[in-house]
C-alpha cells in the first residue's frame, strides 16, 4: 500500500484509471477546483503516473488567496490521511510529500520539482486507482481550512507573501510589515531571526 513503481502507459489498461477517476471528481467537487487531466501516456516519456492514468492534476491557483487555501487543504487532508486515498506522492507550490518519505511530513517549500502554481498533482497507489469509492471516507472529517496553516512557522514565506501583496499595493506596506512581525512572533524561528535583526 502507498507506493507502486511506475511501469510505464497502459500496465493496468488506458484512460484515468476508474477509481482515480472518481476520487478526481471528489476533489473537484468537494473543493469547488478544476481539471488539468489525469491520464498522458506520454508524461515524463512514460515514467508518470500520469503515463498510468493514476495520478490527478487538481487545477488551483496557488496564486489566488482563496484557491490556495483550498489548495492547501487537499494537501493536509490527504497528508493526515494517506491510506483513506492511497496517496503515494503529492506536488502543490513548491511542497512536496511522497509516501515513501511519510516519515519527513512535507518537504518544502521552495522544492524544484514541485513547483505547481496551477494545480495539486496527486499520485496514488494502484489498489486506490482501481478500487477508490467514497466509501473509502467514511469517518473522515474534513477540516476547516481557515484552521489550516501549511507553511507552518516559515518566517521566510510570510515575507515573501507580504512584500508579492506589497508591491502589488504599496499603501498596505506597514500593515503588511506589521502583519509579517507577528506571525514571526509566533515561532521560535521567527523569534530568534528578530532578536538577531534588532540586536
Ligand atoms: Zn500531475
């Protein structure tokens, strides 16, 4: 469970497989996003699991506030949850999570190869690719996403943030600034990156 080897197109037949499928479909429901596809043989010359038709390209823009923050709580959820969707590798704005590295949490930000500004791409196992129902969620709860913090204690994103939202809105620019000073405040991180700006 988790993780399956990629074989290459059409092992386990053509087309989005029909589990993937229906989870795909979930998402886009549930999280009011869109589709950039799920099945392409020819991804990554046949090394995706796009190329098997068991990986889903939920379409979000990390750009948006609000598309990022629903964005962001498909990778919480499936992330607290892997086995309930056969999750087996997860790439969304620079934030990348793999079964196999479960034990690590998310990797990121800022990771290369998961710079997806448009779309959460989520790889599943083979078992939840021919198998997945909704059935699969019974007792989840999904959580709010306004209670969602994915970048966590990471001072250096909340001022990359701010000052993206201060050029595009020079007025803003102290409450922004006071904006950044307090959520530094609320981690050690941040904490000892003041006490060192302010010695
Ligand atoms: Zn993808």
């Amino acid at each position: 469970m988790g993780f399956d080897a990629v074989r290459g197109p059409d092992t386990y037949g053509s087309g989005c497989m029909p589990g993937c499928k229906r989870m795909f479909e979930w998402f886009q429901r549930t999280y009011d996003a869109g589709s950039l596809g799920c099945y392409n043989p020819a991804s990554l010359g046949g090394k995706s699991l796009h190329a098997e038709g068991r990986a889903m390209d939920i379409a979000l823009d990390a750009r948006d506030p609000h598309d990022r923050e629903r964005g962001d709580a498909i990778f919480a959820i499936v992330m607290a949850h892997p086995q309930v969707f056969g999750a087996q590798e997860m790439l969304w704005r620079g934030y990348l999570w793999s079964w196999q590295r479960r034990g690590e949490g998310k990797r990121g930000p800022g990771i290369q190869q998961a710079d997806h500004m448009n779309h959460v791409h989520l790889g599943i196992d083979v078992d939840a690719a021919k198998n997945w129902t909704e059935d699969w969620l019974e007792g989840l709860e999904l959580d709010d996403p306004e209670d969602l913090d994915m970048d966590g204690n990471s001072l250096e994103i909340h001022v990359v943030h701010a000052l993206e939202e201060a050029l595009r809105n020079s007025d803003k620019v102290k409450l922004l600034l006071a904006r950044v000073f307090l959520d530094a405040l609320k981690s050690e991180q941040g904490q000892a990156a003041l006490r060192e700006a302010l010695k």
